[in-house]
C-alpha cells in the first residue's frame, strides 16, 4: 500500500502531479459515498476527527473492515482540503487506463477544448444521467480530474469512460459527426442516426478549426425567450438528452 503524505495529498490538486502519480482526489461524503458504491478501489480514507464523530452510522454501513482510516484535526484536514469549507472526508483514487476508442460502441458525446473544469464536471455528470457511457476528449480540454471537475460531476466519473486526447477524424468512417452551432438546424426536430458523435465545443471559440471538416451536421437550440447564448454545460445537457431519447 501507498503511504500518501499530506504534502503529497496537497500536490494532486496540479495536473502534472496527477499525472505523476496517476491519482486523482475525490472530497465529500456524496462523492466518497459513490466511489464506494461503484466499488472503486479505495485502501484509505482520510477524515478529520470531527467527521467520524458526527458520522459514525455512515461510517458503519459504508465503509468495509479492511479500510484503512487515517484520522487528521481540523487545521491539517483544511490544509489538504482542495475546498474552503471541507465536508472532513476525502480519498485518492486511480485514474484509469487509457483505453483504445471502440467503434462499435453506437452514441458518443466529444467535448472539443472545453476549458473551464466546472463546465467539463458538469457535461460529465449530464452524459452519466442520459445514459452515455463513453466521452471523448480532444487535446487542450480542461483536465476531467482537475477537483473542480470532480466536484461538479458529483461521482459520475465512476461510471462512464474517459478517453483524452482523441482526434475526431477516428470516427469519420463509422459515425454521423454533428455539432452544436446556431447556424444549424432545430435539435428538438432532429433526427440523430444510430450511429453519432455529438460535438460540444468551446464558448468562447466554438468548433476549433481542426475539426470542422469533421462536421456533417450542425444542431440548434431554438431560443423561447431571451438571451444572447447558453452556458455549454446547459446546451450540452439539453442536447444530450435530446440524443438519447430517441433510444426507445
């Protein structure tokens, strides 16, 4: 087993030490809880002396005999804590493998260079509720396991898979591309093929160059009211429903 020191605790809020490590920080009872649920590895808890004491039925039902519980005061626990007022209970988890693009695999979300970890936590837990197993990730996206992302996915990264830096074109030959852009046509009357890939891009510069070639279709949000646009995480949910529920 790991012997993970607080320093090293505090040092995988930064990519390049995930990257390291190959670990990533998962904060909150719910988040935890979750992890636990879909019965990913976790040798260790770490919770401050105020979290056992108020949660001790939790602790009995969830966690199994052989995990370790390292206990911390309050001060230390803030000093780890990648929030600034902790729940008192976090844990370090694997970051998976990186697994080959399947083709087989029917409907895919791909996020293209989604920047703000907050927006790409919150797609992350949108594709987990609607039923998309697979995300695609292209190069220059925020890191999915930055802990802002974590939080905001609220424990969907368990159960969908994650494949980073992949390029679009490797889905040009088996699946319909199609894009959010409002030059295109009205989503709630589109007709998604069974085989897609639905592209999200940026807010601020929408598809990216390299992949606009990629493009066959493009898909709208009809406005009802005002405004000038949607957040991508509100966009990219509402089509991502839209997607899936012509899965009968």
């Amino acid at each position: 087993m790991i012997e993970y020191s607080y320093k090293t605790i505090h040092s995988l809020r930064h990519a390049k030490h995930r990257k390291f490590y190959n670990k990533f920080v998962i904060e909150g009872k719910r988040i935890v809880e979750s992890a636990l649920v879909c019965n990913v590895k976790i040798s260790t808890i770490f919770c401050s002396g105020n979290f056992l004491q108020e949660n001790k039925s939790w602790v009995q039902k969830h966690l199994k005999e052989s995990t370790i519980i390292k206990t911390m005061g309050e001060k230390t626990f803030l000093k780890i804590s990648n929030t600034k007022s902790p729940q008192g209970i976090l844990a370090i988890c694997d970051i998976p493998k990186q697994t080959p693009v399947k083709l087989t695999i029917e409907r895919w979300v791909y996020l293209d260079q989604i920047s703000d970890p907050g927006n790409m936590g919150t797609l992350i837990r949108s594709c987990a509720w609607f039923g998309i197993k697979n995300i695609a990730l292209s190069q220059k996206c925020a890191d999915p396991y930055n802990p802002k992302s974590i939080r905001a996915a609220m424990g969907a990264h368990f159960v969908v898979t994650i494949h980073k830096n992949t390029n679009l074109s490797v889905f040009k030959k088996t699946h319909k591309i199609i894009a959010a852009d409002l030059k295109g046509k009205n989503a709630s009357a589109y007709e998604f093929p069974n085989k897609c890939v639905l592209v999200l891009g940026s807010e601020a510069h929408g598809i990216s160059n390299q992949n606009l070639d990629c493009i066959e279709d493009f898909i709208f949000i009809n406005r009802l009211g005002s405004g000038e646009s949607l957040n991508v995480s509100t966009a990219g949910s509402i089509l991502i429903y839209l997607l899936m529920n012509e899965i009968k």
